[in-house]
C-alpha cells in the first residue's frame, strides 16, 4: 500500500529561496533599465523649470521699463523688482514678482547684467559654474 504525505497548510506557505532570487532579479533588471531614464527627465524638467522663471523674469522687467522707463541697472539688479531702487523716485508701482526673488532650480540665485541696454538673465545650471553640458549647461533669455 503506497502511502500520501501531505503537507500541512503551514509547510507549504511561503516561498522558496530560488523564488525570492528570481523576483529579485527581476527587479534588480527593471530598475537598472528604468532608472536612469528616469532620473534624465528628472534633471530635463530642472532645466525647463528654470527656463520658465526666467521668462518670467523677463516679463517683470519689461513691466519695470513700462513704468520707470528703463531696466534696472546691474547693481540694483533683480532686487529692484521687488523693492524700489534708491535711484527711482517715480514710476515704479512693483512689486513685480509674486513673493520673493526666486532661485534657480539648484537653489542659487538667477544672474543679471545690463549691458548697452542688452538685458541677460541667467542660471549657471545644476554645477553653478559657466558653460557646461547637459544639466550643467547654462540657461538664459532668448532675446
């Protein structure tokens, strides 16, 4: 007579080391494939974020012109948009930006320069420093 050993329900719960591998594995695949991508559109939207704050810039300091008749000069830079310069006696009916003065992406603050009339606004990118590629790279106006 053959006889059955049955398993009791307790036993048989639960997974086998091979299965826990595998499924690791697995996983360990996925996110070695999907990370990077991921973190790439992570730093592309760092980048457009700070392109839109600085249109944004753009656009208050053209508001700054309409109403004082110029742009503020480099040494008052973009701290003239949110407090009246000393050298403004008329005109100026800011602030022109909603709260305080914002920093880029990376947490530093945007550059200005006024030069033959010619306004720069500009973030160093994530490494702060000039020039650079990709998510380093710098970002300006376009005009």
């Amino acid at each position: 007579m053959v006889h059955f050993r049955r398993r009791s329900a307790a036993a048989s719960a639960g997974f086998t080391l091979v299965e826990l591998l595998v499924v690791l594995a697995i996983l360990t695949l996925l996110a070695g494939l999907v990370g990077p991508r991921v973190l790439s559109q992570l730093g592309g939207a760092k980048t457009k974020t700070a392109a839109v704050q600085i249109a944004d810039i753009d656009k208050a300091l053209e508001l700054f012109k309409l109403d004082v008749g110029r742009y503020p000069t480099t040494e008052e830079g973009l701290d003239a948009l949110a407090k009246r310069p000393a050298s403004v006696t008329t005109g100026w009916s800011g602030p022109y930006l909603k709260g305080s003065l914002p920093t880029d992406p990376w947490g530093k603050p945007y550059h200005y320069q006024l030069t033959n009339g010619a306004v720069e606004i500009l973030s160093y990118g994530a490494d702060g420093a000039p020039g650079g590629e990709g998510e380093n790279a710098d970002i300006r106006n376009t005009r």
